[in-house]
C-alpha cells in the first residue's frame, strides 16, 4: 500500500513538474545590427508554429505564449538569420551580422568571389544606394557613385549613355549589361527596386570572362531574391513634379522688329496684324510634368526554396510637352534546392510606351522655339490644323514648336522579356556543374501620324502621313560549366572554371509609311503613295572560357583566365580572337607583422589581359547595295544601284590591352576604407565606317568598314568611405574621383586624319576629327582673336583688297602666318571629355529621422554649342540672343562700340560658316543631384498592421553650378558614337523635381 502511495506522488509530482515547464511566457528583447544600430521589421518566429512578431522601429518585440524548449528564428533581409533556443530565458538580445555575399563576395563574370580575394577593378553599389534616390532607370544609380564611370541622361524613356573608364573605341562605347547571367544591351525594362547591388567590372582581370561584349566594360546587376523566413510583402510608391526653369535670354517683339529693321526688312504691320503680341515659344514647349511610381513586392523562403515576387507601374509625363514614358514590369526569381540539385529561374517582363520628343526639318523642338518670331502666336482657328507659322513674309522658315510636338502623335511602344532558367548539380564534394540558357527578347512599333495642316506659306501638308516601324528580336545564349574548388594542406585554395557559351541572335525589321489625301481621320497603312522596306540580320558567337583562381592563405592571390571567341561579324579571315587576363594580389593586412597595426584591410593588387570588341553592324565584311540611285541613260533617269558597304573580306577584331594596379585600405575595423587605382589601356585595330568616295561608284553614303586606328586611355581613380554608426545620430560618406585621357596614337595607312559628328548648323562642315596626337574626335576649327576694329586692321593681316573681311567681322587666327585663312589654319579649339568626373554622397540619421545628400559633377570638357549659332550666327533673319543688341556697330568702316564681342550682323561667311572657337564653351559643372529627408513612424503607431512605414520628400537636380550658357551641361551623345560627343544641339534637359514618396512593409 505504501508502495502505490509513493508511486501515486511521484507521478502527480512529475505530472505537475511538466505542467509548470509546458506553461508558455512572454519573449522580450531588441534586434540590432552588427553596429548595434536597431533593425525596424526585423521577423521573429517560432519555429513549427504561426506565432510571431515584427520590431518595432526601435528594434524591440514582444512575442508571447512561447515554451522554454521552443526554437526562435530571428531574420532580417539582407543579414544572416539565427536561431536559438528559449531555455529559462525571458529576455533574449540578438546581434545579427551580415550574410556572405553582402560583406564579403562581390558578383564577377560566371560566379561569385571573396571580396579579399578580388583582384581586379569592381566599383560596387548596393541597394540602399539605389533606394536612396527616386530614378525612373537603372543606369542612373551609377551616376557619380562608381569612380571612372559617367552616366549623361536624355528624354524620358531614353537609354543613359554609360560610359566605362573613357571612350577607347569610336564606334558603340556602350558597356555590357548582366543581369542575372542574362546578357543584355540595356536596363530599360529593369525596375531599379528589384536590384539587391550593381558590380562595375572595369579591367581585362574582371571582363575579358565575356569576351567580345566586354570591351567597354561590364555592369553586373543581382536582382532581390526571396529569403529565409515568413512573407514579406512591401509597397512603395512616389509622386512629384519635374520643370525645366532655365531659359535662353531671346529678344521681345519689339526687340526683335528692331533687329529685323537692321537686318533688312520692316515687318512692323506684320507684327500689328496679330496685334503685337509677344510669345516666349520656350515657355509654350516645357511643363510642369507629373510623374508617378508604384511598386509592390512579396518575398519568403524555407530552408530548401526561396521566391520572390514583384510588380511596378511608372508613369513620367516630360517636362517637355507631348513627351512622357509608362512602364509596367513583373518580376519572378524563385530557387529550389532537390538535395545536391538546384535549379532556379529569373524572369524579368515589361511593357513599355514612350512619347519621344518630335522634330522637324532636322530641328529639334528648342531649335525651332529659340528662332520662332516673337510676335506670331501659337494658336490660328483659320489655318488647317489650327496651328499659326511663318509665311514669306516673315523672312523666317522656323515652325511652331506646338505644333511640331502636338499635331498628331508619335508612340513607340516596347516589349522585353529577359530571363534565365538554371540547375546546378554537384557532383562531387568541391565539385559542380551548371547549365543555363537565357533569353533577352523584344519587340517594338514606333508609330507615327500626322494629319494635314497649314500654318503659313513655308510650312503646310495637303495629305496625312503614317509612318511605323516594327522590330522583333531575341538573343538566347546556352552556358554549360564546371567548377571544381578545393583547398590543399589548409593554405592552397584552388578554384577552376571552364565554360562553353553559345550565342545565337537575330532581328527583324519592317518599315512603312504613307499618305492619304482624302481625309485625316484614318490612320492606316496604305498600299497607294507608301512605301515599304525590311531587313533582317542572324548573329552567332561561340566561346570557349577557362579561369584559374588560386591564393595562399587568403594572403598571395592568382588569377588567370582565358577566353577563345568566333563571331559571325567577320569573315573566315579572321573569325577567331583569343583573349587573356593575369591578375596577381597580396593581402598585406593578413600578414603577422601587421597584426597590432591599425588597418584592418590592405591589398595591393595588379591585373593585364585583353578583350575584343566586335560592335559593327552585321555582314560588314561582304558588299551591300544602295538601291533607288538614278542614272542618266539616253537623256532620262534610270533606275539603278551603287555600292553601299565596301567588301573587306580582312575585317578583324578591335583589341584592347588593360594594365591595372590597385591598392585597398580600411582601418579600424574598416571604420574608414578607401581604394586607389591606375589604369593605362591601348586599343587597337579600332573599327569605324570610312566614307566612300564617288570615284569609286559610290551614290554618297556608302561606307566601307576599317581597322584604321590605335587609341591609348590612361587615368586614376579614388574612393574614400567612412561610416560612423553609433549612439542617436549615424552618418556616413563616400566619395570618388575619376581621371582619363584618351589619345589617337596611330591610325592606318594612308589615313591623314577623319572628320566626323553631326553637320553643325554653323555652315556645312563637320567639327570633330580624328587625328594621331589628339583626342578621340576632338573639336576642330577656327581660333578667334576679337574683332576686327577698322580696315587698317583688316589690311595689316591680309593686305589691301586681299579679302571680303570687313571691320566688325571675325579675328581669325592666322596660324601659318601666310596672311591667308583656310582650312590650314584650323586645330583643336576643344575637348568633349571631361579630365575628371566625382561624387559625394552623404547619409546621416537622428533616432527616426533620415538624410541623403547626393553632389556629382565633371570637370574640364568643353562642349560645342551649337545654339548659340542659333542665336548669335545673324547670318540670316531668326530670333536671336538679347546679346546681339550688342554686337559690333560699323559706321564708316570704323567699330563704334569697341567692347563688342560679337560681330556686326550679316557680315563676312567666316563669321558663321565654318567651326570656330566662339561656339566652344566650358562644360565642367558641379550638381545637387539628389536631397532626401525621410520619417519612419513608430512600429507601433498602426498596431499590428504595418511593421515599418516611412514618409520622404525628395529633390532632384535643384543646384548647378555651371559656367555653361546652355540650359543642360550634361549633353548625351546623339547616337551613342564618339563623333558626336559634347555637341549640343538642343538636347533635352534635365529637370529638376520635387517628388514626396512612401514605403511600407507588411
């Protein structure tokens, strides 16, 4: 009996002593960073249960119901999540570090890599960089945050010109794009919330993995992946204003009759006749434009997969009329790991549609404003259209800007689907085997439709026009590889990559137009009065990759790579190119006898090795033919051809050597960090289209394509960094600096110089040139010493009666003192390329409260006005700078107003038809690019509803320091080539804007 008593306690006892361990509590605590700065939204689960929690902004949480042996899983994107057990505690702190990738990997070509380990050129920039600013393109994160890289933005919808420690070709200077593997030609479709960080490569060590795209460099873009822990569903979006402010000082109506009278003609009554009024045609073509983002986004992951997945609407109307850019973009990344077998996917879709800015007769809307009569309005209900323009009368054959951007419509609308689809099997221990085939596709419509009009006798169409042009193209490039690391005896790690890449692309395009005289409300394609051309081009390149990456003790690295490339751009001469890197680096800061020193990274680092570049046009080694070239036979045209495109069956591939030395330095603890680097490359063979003269039966226009020149790019780069995150209030800032030079050092045989860039509007003459000793397409022309005062002065530098020149015209310099001025006399009167380009960016934060200052700039390039021949030429009767009111005054053949710097109107050719120096100007300026101050509410402020929610306000553009008189100093390149570099042509400005924003985390 006793016996069963005291088994009967000891189980009511052991009973009780679970129901007392089994009883839940309440988990308190804070999150905090490696800084120990707290983490708002950090999750908090219990593992195998729906309990959990958020923190708050101050980083605390609260979990309740939770069991001494439960397991706590504490996560935060971006940092590596932990898991611990509850035990007997009740309060439970938590440090959370940085994941890997984030602190020390960095994306190179075909994988990741050790950051200590990297031995070449890479200028990162991650995604708090790219959040930090309110941008409608991707490219633009990189804009004064990656030493040696500039980004120049145009129109709404337009691709930036992106341009990679200097211009070492004269063809495409274009980087090549990465995204996820994905090789691509731009990030247009690319919604810059998606990207986790953007890699620079800039050195043959880093690039010459991609062969022949990467001549010009590459930008390697890792998109947001799904992470470890429950849902995470985000929304974010922006809304502001955008507004050209800056306008160019023209004359006034009555201004304006003034000069009209002195140069000629009385338009007086024609003024009375639309009652004097005065329109400023620059305020009639900018807005106020509004624009609008939105972006939502979900994220999970287990242990064994992961997904993301994400959904943006932008809308930019331009601060242009009639100009503007939608775009709508999904994105799926999701991974999933079947024991030693993962396969994965990215896909990117976006549909897109642009309203380009319009132009006419080869002018730009600014062309056509700057010139417009001042005394014609906008508006007519009498004319066809509705819209007034210039007659005869006028003298003026500028058109209405209003118009030109108004009457009908002009939409190019754009699909892209970019993506990849991967598994990655490893084999054995160390060793794995990937294959992946990727896809870039898209098509695009570029439609155009103009009803009739009539707004005056220069300018009027009896008949509507449709013009469309459709593109249709994809490349898919299959990559099979194998990876085998190992370390040997704990100190040799040794990692090997072969790869196989296959490229096979293609492109279609039709073109079509024509008019219909009956009526402007159809806009179809027509048969009758139309015309219709197509082309279509098949690309392939296949390589063959090899690298080997070995160090020491994380302390003596080796990097050696090759690459073996065939493409279809050139003929069975010389298909094959073979490129190669040699990258050597040492880790002083792990050697013992720097163990007590104050640094906590320090690596000197030196890489060479070449890559190709391939960027022509297809079948530019076979002949083509231009069609529709008139012969006369027997008195009468006949239809016939000429030679297009010049066979060169010994086309070959455009090479560059890179030399590359680097040193990286961080003390305590990386508090402050910083890298150096010298870069010195030499391009040769370069490619370019050489026109054809007609003696050898070309119609004009024909081109033969040539390896004519050797150009050398040298320079330095800086970056300094310092972080200080501790107590209330944290900062931080980073700084760069870029130099180059680029240098032709010889060009083909038999080739004396190039003329090259956009015909100015200053006479008939190309202003930029190739020549050995000169920067690539440097501005060529006149130098100019004043104006001529008297003709005495006049006399003393040509004799009497020797020329047409004038008092009040042009000093030219005459170089060659022959008391002539011709083309002998001409030299470098600029340089498109800036010496150096920088940035600073400053971030600082006070308990809730959050501050970005982003300052950019270039210094030392001129750029080649050619509005101010729009308005100074006098040549012939336009609108003109109130400058001119102050020309030089010619009485009896002597200057009455000596201080003038222009010349007297309407006088000798020189003033205005050749390139001369007057049109040059300093294009170095310095910009507030971006100002951020932002709030995040307290996590408990909407209860369980929101774990983070953050209001900003946001301005763009608002300071620029500039000598320029143009509205923009950032002046992109026309096409993308190097001869039209810093020519500005009435290129669209950048705005400034105001934008107020809100992110939201569920």
């Amino acid at each position: 009996m006793k016996l069963q008593l005291k088994i009967a306690l000891f189980a009511l006892l052991m009973i009780s002593i679970q129901n007392v361990s089994a009883q839940s509590k309440t988990i308190q605590g804070t999150v905090t960073d490696p800084s120990g700065f707290p983490l708002p939204g950090a999750s908090i689960v219990v593992e195998g249960t729906q309990n959990s929690a958020s923190t708050d902004f101050d980083g605390r949480y609260s979990l309740k119901g939770v069991n001494s042996t439960d397991k706590i899983t504490y996560s935060y994107v971006g940092l590596i999540s932990q898991t611990l057990v509850v035990g007997g505690r009740s309060t439970i702190d938590v440090t959370l570090v940085q994941s890997t990738q984030n602190l020390n990997e960095v994306i190179v070509g075909y994988g990741t890599q050790k950051r200590a380990k990297v031995t070449g050129a890479i200028s990162t920039v991650g995604s708090k960089d790219i959040a930090a600013v309110p941008i409608t393109n991707a490219e633009s994160a990189l804009q004064g945050r990656a030493a040696g890289v500039t980004v120049v933005n145009g129109a709404p919808g337009s691709n930036p010109t992106v341009t990679i420690r200097g211009l070492a070709t004269m063809g495409n200077s274009a980087p090549l794009y990465v995204i996820d593997g994905v090789l691509t030609n731009n990030l247009s479709g690319l919604s810059p919330n998606d990207i986790e960080s953007m890699s620079v490569l800039k050195d043959a060590s880093t690039t010459a993995l991609y062969g022949s795209k990467a001549f010009n460099g590459v930008i390697m873009v890792t998109t947001k992946k799904g992470k470890k822990g429950p849902g995470q569903l985000s929304f974010s979006t922006y809304a502001g204003f955008q507004t050209i402010t800056k306008r160019y000082d023209v004359l006034n109506t009555q201004q304006y009759l003034q000069y009209a009278k002195d140069l000629g003609s009385d338009l007086t009554a024609r003024a009375a006749e639309f009652g004097n009024i005065n329109t400023n045609w620059q305020d009639q073509i900018f807005q106020s434009g509004i624009m609008q983002d939105y972006n939502l986004s979900f994220s999970n992951g287990t242990e064994t997969s992961s997904g993301r997945y994400s959904a943006e609407y932008l809308k930019q109307e331009g601060a242009v009329i009639n100009t503007g850019f939608e775009r709508y973009s999904f994105r799926a990344n999701n991974t999933q790991d079947i024991g030693r077998l993962k396969v994965g996917s990215n896909i990117g879709i976006s549909f897109s549609t642009i309203n380009p800015e319009r132009s006419a007769g080869g002018r730009t809307l600014l062309e056509h404003a700057i010139k417009m009569a001042p005394y014609l309005p906008v508006y007519n209900e009498n004319n066809l259209g509705g819209y007034q323009g210039p007659s005869a009368v006028d003298g003026n054959d500028a058109e209405n800007p209003v118009r030109v951007a108004n009457l009908g419509y002009q939409k190019i609308n754009n699909l892209s689907i970019i993506g990849n689809i991967y598994a990655e099997l490893e084999i054995l221990k160390g060793l794995k085997f990937r294959s992946q085939v990727s896809l870039d596709y898209f098509t695009s419509k570029d439609h155009t439709f103009v009803p009739s009009y009539s707004d005056g006798s220069y300018h009027k169409q009896a008949f509507s026009t449709t013009n469309e042009t459709n593109a249709q193209g994809q490349t898919i490039v299959f990559d099979n590889s194998l990876t085998y690391k190992t370390t040997i005896a704990a100190k040799h790690n040794i990692e090997v990559l072969g790869v196989i890449t296959k490229i096979d692309g293609k492109s279609r395009n039709l073109i079509a137009g024509s008019r219909y005289n009956i009526s402007d409300e159809i806009d179809q394609l027509r048969y009758n009065e139309g015309n219709l051309s197509s082309s279509n081009y098949e690309e392939k390149n296949i390589g063959y990759i090899a690298r080997i990456n070995y160090d020491y003790a994380d302390k003596y690295l080796l990097a050696v790579s090759g690459r073996r490339d065939a493409s279809s751009r050139f003929g069975a001469n010389n298909r094959w190119g073979n490129f190669y890197s040699v990258a050597v680096g040492w880790n002083i800061a792990k050697e013992s006898f720097m163990a007590d020193s104050v640094f906590s990274t320090l690596k000197l680092r030196a890489s060479t090795g070449t890559t190709g570049n391939d960027r022509i046009d297809n079948y530019q080694y076979s002949a083509t033919l231009l069609a529709d070239y008139n012969y006369p036979i027997g008195g009468a045209n006949a239809p016939g051809v000429s030679i297009g495109v010049a066979a060169n069956p010994n086309l070959k591939w455009e090479s560059k050597r890179d030399k590359n030395i680097g040193l990286d330095f961080g003390f305590f603890d990386d508090a402050l960090t910083g890298s150096f680097e010298y870069f010195n490359s030499k391009s040769s063979d370069i490619l370019f289209a050489v026109p054809l003269s007609a003696s050898v039966g070309s119609a004009g226009g024909g081109t033969q394509i040539q390896n004519i020149a050797d150009v050398k790019v040298s320079g330095y780069e800086i970056s300094l960094g310092y972080n200080d995150r501790k107590g209330d209030f944290t900062w931080s800032a980073v700084a760069n600096l870029g130099t180059n030079k680029n240098k032709v050092v010889s060009l083909a045989p038999g080739v004396t110089s190039v003329l090259g860039g956009p015909v100015p509007r200053a006479g008939s003459e190309n202003f930029s040139r190739l020549e050995v000793g000169q920067p690539l397409f440097y501005f060529y022309g006149y130098q100019t010493n004043g104006i001529y005062q008297n003709q005495a002065e006049v006399d003393a530098v040509f004799g009497p009666g020797q020329t047409n020149i004038k008092p009040g015209d042009l000093k030219i310099v005459d170089r060659d003192g022959n008391k002539i001025i011709n083309s002998e006399d001409k030299t470098n009167i600029g340089n498109p390329y800036p010496d150096f380009t920088y940035g600073l960016n400053l971030t600082a934060a006070y308990k809730r409260f959050d501050f970005n200052c982003f300052i950019t700039g270039v210094q030392g390039n001129d750029i080649y006005n050619a509005n101010t021949f729009d308005l100074e030429s006098m040549n012939r009767l336009f609108n003109a700078s109130t400058a001119v009111l102050d020309r030089a005054n010619v009485v009896n053949g002597v200057v009455t107003n000596p201080s003038a710097t222009l010349p007297r109107a309407q006088g000798a050719d020189i003033n205005w038809s050749s390139a001369n120096q007057r049109y040059i100007e300093d294009g170095s300026y310095t910009r507030l690019k971006n100002v951020t101050l932002g709030y995040t509410l307290p996590g408990e402020t909407f209860g369980s509803y929101f774990s983070n929610i953050r209001f900003y306000v946001s301005g763009q553009n608002l300071i620029t320091i500039t000598k320029y008189s143009g509205l923009d100093p950032e002046i992109a390149r026309t096409d993308g080539n190097a001869n039209s570099a810093g020519i500005d042509l009435g290129r669209y400005p950048q705005p400034k804007s105001v934008i107020f924003g809100l992110d939201v985390k569920f």
